[in-house]
C-alpha cells in the first residue's frame, strides 16, 4: 500500500506491513513536520556526512531541503519496527518526496525542473521519543538531475 500525502498533511500510524505498527513520533515529524518527538540530545547523519545534534538541527536542514521544493509531495513506501533492547524500537522507513525545484535553497538556484528524491531513514525511538536519526538521499543524483536539465 503507497499513500502520497502533502508534506502537511498527517500520515497514519499504521505501518504498509501490518505487522510492525509504527509509532505516533513517526506520524508526528512526517506527516505533520512537527519535530518536537526529537529528544533534545537527538544525534542525526545525514548526507555530505552532517553530523546533527537535536531536533532544532536536524528541522533546519529538513527545512533548508523542503525550501527548494515547495510543492514537495511525500510518499511513505515502507516503515518496519523491531524492539531494540526492551522499550527502545528501531524504526526503518523508505520515503520519496517528488516536486519542483522551484526555489532557491539547499539545491541550488532554483530550475524549475522536476525533482525525485529517493530515501530511508533509520530513526531509534525511546517511548515516543526519537533519540537516534540517520538520514540518506542520493544528494549527489539529485544535483545531477537538475543540472543535467538545465541543458
């Protein structure tokens, strides 16, 4: 099952394998944004190898990428949860975001070319709290998709 949701719009709880249920942190910061679900010593990788520390970090550069696509549409393709030594869990999920560079930012002058973004993320999650975040997107084909389209 693949839902595309607006980068606002909530996503539910239920996992696309019906037997991991995810947890609301993870409705929270993809479906809503909200990154309040980050523990304030967060620690967060993500391309370019950017070592992030608390949510207020890992929200800019979140920001700072949805920046250059502003009509970002999400989809959440898979999300699976196995206990990690007892009330932890670690949360995996494959995501895509498709729009339109259409703005300056972490891309570069905008283009107007349509952009596909591929990722996963590896979240470790403590009760309803994100303690752990690792990020990754082929940065480097996205640059390339928009600059081999400028011709």
């Amino acid at each position: 099952m693949r839902r595309t949701i607006r980068a606002s719009a909530p996503v539910g709880t239920r996992s696309t394998n019906t037997r991991t249920p995810t947890s609301p942190a993870i409705t929270r910061v993809w479906g809503e944004l909200d990154f309040s679900a980050y523990e304030p010593r967060t620690t967060g990788r993500y391309p370019y190898g950017r070592d992030l520390y608390g949510g207020d970090d890992i929200a800019d550069l979140v920001a700072r990428v949805r920046a250059s696509i502003p009509d970002a549409r999400v989809t959440v393709d898979h999300v699976a949860s196995v206990p990690y030594l007892g009330a932890a869990k670690d949360i995996a999920i494959r995501w895509a975001i498709a729009g339109v560079h259409s703005a300056d930012g972490w891309f570069g002058a905008a283009s107007g070319l349509p952009v596909y973004i591929l990722g996963i993320t590896q979240l470790r999650v403590l009760g309803e709290r994100i303690i752990s975040d690792l990020t990754l997107w082929d940065d480097f084909a996205v640059r390339r998709m928009i600059e081999g389209g400028r011709g």
